[in-house]
C-alpha cells in the first residue's frame, strides 16, 4: 500500500512538472501574451473607429460647439491622429500573433522565418506612439486657452496639461527610439542575447515611461486641478498608491532584475524573479479595476485616473500577466534561469 501511495506521489510530481514546463515554456507564454494583446487591440480599434466615424459624420456640430477654426483643426488632428495609430497598433498586433503562432509550433526553427515580420510589428507599435505628436501639441496649448475652448464639455486644464502634454510627450519621444532600436538589432541578425537585452531595455521603458510616468502624471493633473484633499478618500488614496508608488516600485524591481544582463555583466535571468515582476504587474490591472468599480466609475469620479484605468485604457489586456507570471514563479530551481 504504501508502494503504491509513493508511486502515486510520484506521477503526481511528474505530471505537476511536466505541467510547470508546458505553462511556462516560452512559446506558449508568448503566445498567450501576444494573444491577449491581439484581441485588446481589436477591441479598442472598434472603439475607436466608432468614435472617428462620429467626429466625421457630425462635424457640423463639433464645429459649433469648439467655433475657433485652428482648435478644431488641433482637435481633430489629435483624435483621428489616435485612430490611425490604433488602425497601425491593430495590424501589428496581426502580425505579432502569427509569429507568436509560428515560434510556438516551430521553436527556434521559426527564428529566421519570423524576424522580418516581428520587425514590422515593432515598427507599426512605434507608430502608435508617434501618432500622439498631435495630442502632444493639443496638451501644451489648451492650457494657453485657459480652458476656454470647447474639450468634452469641461476638462480641467491640468489635466489636459500632465497628461496628453507632458506624458504623451514622454511616450512620443521616448518609446518609439527604443522600439526602433530593438527593430535594428533584429533586423541586423545580431546575437540573441543582444536582441533579448534590447527587448529588456524596450520592456523596462514601458514600465517607466508607458505605465508608471502617465499615471504619476494623471494623479498629479488630478491634484492640482482639485486639490490635495483629494486623496483624503481612501479609494482615491489607493489607486494613487497603487499607481504612483506601487508602479514605481515593479519597475525598479524589473530594472535591479534585468541590469545585470542589460549591463552585461550576467549572462542569464532568473525566471522566477521575471515571473514575480509580471506577476506584480498584472495585479496593478486587478487592483485598478476593483478601485475603478468599487468608486462608482467614471460617472461618480470624473478625475484622469478614472477615465483612462478602465473605459480608455489601451493596456488592460495586461491583466494576463498575473496569470502568466504564476507559472514562472513555479519553475523548479534546476530550470530557473534563462
């Protein structure tokens, strides 16, 4: 009896094992990645494309209520400039997926065969953040009007200010070099530790820049327009925690994590350290969302944060990096680094 309870320990550890390896395989974490990423970006496209559909059909309208003929031209600049990024992203997320596909079914096989099309899904990503140009110069000189001039009814000007000035400036000028760099050091068939160092310096700015600055910088457009007091409710104080410093907190561990490979000096990666930090990650977006209901949503809380954490946040899809972050933190430790 006891045989056959130690053997039936043992299939079980096995069969675990064997499930640990498959779940966190890298072709089918990068296919679940990029898969969410595909279906998100088609989402938001729609949105976006209805929207767009909405600005041209009613023009008339939109062009009572803003009147000034160069506000109207900054305005409409920055929306449909958003869309035609979104029309770019969307593509890009097509290609992404297939060569996610390939890499799963074919391993490194499908190295050569992929690197072309990877390439151009980079650049298309790149795009995206370039198409922000517009609402760059749209966030720098609203504020000049004062507010006076017609934005969804009545936008406070910091708001308008922090967030699609100084932030957009941000991902505009920052993310779109990396990514470029990243395209170069594929396209140049350089070595895979170069590439994946690279990819490392692209993901470690996103966290920065794309997650940790734009919400630092939406909590600060928030409080100068309505004051420090609001954060003496404690559902606002905890989306700000969770965003200014909690975000701040899963870059800097990315960047203690990876520096050491960025730099050279290591040649491998801890798994379950990554595992833990996409782990965190994703827990932001779960967070976020339950501060986000939990407050009545945007109709309760017309504040930034609110409006971009849930019903306009392009990056909700990376609530799967909770789910892909446990399996690596499960790794054994004989298969613990990469």
């Amino acid at each position: 009896m006891k045989v056959k309870n130690s053997v039936d320990k043992t299939s079980l550890l096995e069969y675990k094992n064997k499930l640990i390896k498959f779940l966190s395989s890298f072709g089918f974490l990068i296919l679940i990645i990029v898969g969410a990423y595909f279906i998100y970006s088609q989402y938001m496209l729609v949105r976006s494309l209805t929207f767009s559909s909405d600005l041209i059909l009613n023009f008339s309208t939109y062009q009572e209520l803003m009147e000034v003929p160069w506000w109207i031209a900054v305005f409409y600049a920055s929306e449909l400039g958003g869309t035609i990024g979104g029309i770019l992203r969307s593509i890009g997320s097509c290609i992404a997926l297939y060569s996610a596909w390939l890499l799963f079914r074919r391993k490194e096989k499908a190295y050569p065969q992929i690197r072309t099309k990877v390439a151009v899904a980079l650049v298309l990503e790149a795009s995206f953040f370039l198409f922000l140009i517009p609402t760059v110069i749209l966030g720098f000189v609203y504020p000049m009007t004062y507010g006076n001039l017609w934005y969804f009814d009545v936008t406070p000007v910091p708001e308008v200010f922090f967030v699609a000035g100084v932030a957009c400036f941000a991902l505009a000028t920052i993310i779109p070099v990396v990514i470029f760099k990243l395209t170069s050091k594929i396209m140049n068939k350089s070595s895979k530790k170069e590439i994946v160092r690279w990819g490392l310096i692209v993901g470690i700015s996103y966290l920065f820049i794309v997650f940790w600055f734009d919400a630092f910088m939406q909590w600060i457009g928030m409080i100068v327009a309505f004051g420090i007091n609001l954060l003496f409710d404690p559902l606002n104080l905890a989306g700000f925690v969770v965003s200014v410093f909690g975000l701040f907190l899963i870059a800097s561990f990315a960047l203690v994590v990876t520096l050491p490979f960025i730099k050279k000096e290591h040649n491998h990666l801890n798994v379950r350290h990554i595992g833990a930090i996409m782990f965190s990650f994703g827990t932001y977006f779960l967070f976020g969302i339950l501060i986000y209901f939990l407050a009545g949503g945007f109709a309760e809380r017309p504040f930034a944060w609110y409006e971009i954490i849930v019903p306009h946040n392009p990056y909700l899809w990376c609530v799967i990096f909770f789910f892909v972050g446990i399996p690596l933190m499960l790794k054994p430790k004989c298969s613990n680094t990469i």
